[in-house]
C-alpha cells in the first residue's frame, strides 16, 4: 500500500461519518445538498416536514400544499436565513410568527392565498433584505404599518395582487427600500390612490418597469389607464374632498357646539328666571315693610 494512503484512510472515514450524519438529519421527504440546506420543493406537503435540522440556514419549501405556519415554528431555528413558501395555500399568517427569526435575509410568500398583511406580521424583522409577496389574487389589504421596523429591506414585491389602494406610510417608511414592484394590481384613481401616485412619481427610479408598466381604473368608467397619462392635476378636485373622517368631525363637532348652546341657554333662562323671582320677593317684603 502506497504511504499516502495511510494518512488519507482517517481523512476518508472522517468525511464519511460526516455524510451519515448529515443524511440521518434530513427530513425524510426532503433533499439536504448540504449541511445547512434543506430542500422540500414539490413535495406534495400538506404541512412542515417534522425533523428539520435546528442549524438549518436554507429552507425551501415551495411547490406544496402547506396551509399554515404555526406561531412558534421559527423560535428554534435562530440561523435561518433563507426561508422558500412560494406556491403554497398559505392564506394567513399570525402576527408575530416571523418576529423570532432575527437573522432572515430572504422570504417568499409569493404565489399564496394571503388575503391581507396586518400590523406585526414581519414584527421587527430588522435583517431583511428581500420580502416576496407577489401574486397572491386575494390579497387586498396591507396595513399601513405592515412592514414597521424592516429598516433593512431593500426589495419588496407586491405585484399582481388585489390591491386597489395602499397607504403611502407602508411605503415611504422602509428608509432602505431600493426597489418596489406594484404592477399588476387593480388600482383605482380616486382620491385614495393621489397620495401613493405622488409618491410612485417621486420615486420612480425603484420601480423595475417604471410608471410606464402600472395601470389604475376611472372611477367613473372603469377604463384602464397607464400612469404615464395621468398628474397631479388630474387629482386636483380632491384637494377639496372631504373624507368621511372629516365629515364625521364636523358632524359631531356642529352637535357639540348645538348641546353646549343648548345647555347654556337654559342655564341663562333658569338663571333670569331666579333673579326675576328673587327680585319680585324683595319687592314684597319691602311694601310690607312700609305699611
């Protein structure tokens, strides 16, 4: 035998016991291509696979049949990096269950049945990078505080979703943000949509397709129309609309002022109304005095 190989066999059997023991530790369903890696992809899963690796860092689970995640599922696994649920039936997501993961870098929720993203469902996820939520069809709510505390997201992607209005904040406050992407939603140009068109104007540059590859519809046709034909003009006669907010201060604050008049009309009358009896009280015991 050749002397190399003598100090190459400890070398050999060391590796090998290394593969074992990373191949016991893979889920069963699931591939591990590497120490850190599981992949799950188009497994058919109707639920997360039992077993994952606790040091896992790349989790891939696209492709399957999961409807939920529970709310302590990522407590254990703090070297999470990299986490893969695109094309699932994920519908909702408890706020909070993504706060634990303190390291993750990557998300895909993309391809789901989300129907909204509440405040604290990232928590504060500050590590962040990049947040897929694209084609998700029912997904017509997003909380203006939804993405509150991600100060390191650079690349959000709320593509053809069913957002017909967004609040600006959900935006403007991602001090990292470098690119967005909103086409493909059923945007409406009324007065709700002028705040996120003058910020889409302002911050064009993130955009991927630009304003050239968004639509909004008319409110009074429905006709589709590119934002390119439209400007801050053609928002003008919001400028004077009142929300329903407004009307409801208005309407409350004209019943304030009604009752407190009220109340102080009554307070003057009863109090007239004293003086003039007190007054007439005076006068009699005065005749009576005279006489």
């Amino acid at each position: 035998m050749l002397p190399w190989v003598h100090w190459l066999q400890p070398i050999l059997v060391l590796l090998s016991s290394v593969f074992w023991t990373w191949g016991e530790n893979c889920p069963a369903t699931c591939l591990c291509p590497d120490p850190h890696t599981v992949d799950c992809s188009g497994r058919g899963l109707t639920r997360l696979p039992e077993e994952i690796p606790l040091d896992v860092r790349r989790l891939l689970l696209a492709d399957n049949w999961i409807p939920r995640i529970p709310s302590d599922f990522l407590v254990l696994y703090s070297d999470l990096v990299y986490l893969d649920l695109r094309n699932n039936s994920l519908s909702y997501i408890e706020p909070g269950t993504l706060s634990t993961s303190s390291r993750l870098v990557f998300l895909d929720l993309g391809s789901n049945n989300l129907t909204e993203i509440p405040k604290g469902t990232f928590g504060e996820s500050r590590s962040l990078i990049k947040l897929r939520l694209g084609n998700n069809p029912y997904l017509s709510m997003v909380s203006e505080d939804a993405f509150l505390g991600l100060t390191s997201l650079r690349e959000l992607e709320l593509e053809r979703n069913a957002l017909s209005t967004l609040k600006v904040g959900a935006l403007s406050q991602l001090p990292s943000l470098r690119v967005v992407r909103l086409e493909g939603n059923p945007w409406v140009c009324n007065c709700n949509f002028t705040n996120l068109f003058e910020w889409l104007m302002e911050n064009r540059h993130k955009l991927p397709n630009g304003v050239e590859g968004m639509e909004c519809s008319l409110p009074m046709d429905g006709r589709r129309v590119s934002l390119t034909q439209l400007s801050k003009d053609s928002f003008r006669e919001c400028q004077a609309t009142l929300t329903l907010t407004d009307l409801l201060i208005i309407i409350f604050s004209g019943i304030s002022v009604s009752v407190v008049a009220i109340m102080t009309s009554f307070f003057l009358a009863s109090t007239v109304h004293c003086f003039q009896r007190w007054s007439k009280g005076t006068k009699g015991d005065e005749e009576e005095s005279e006489e």
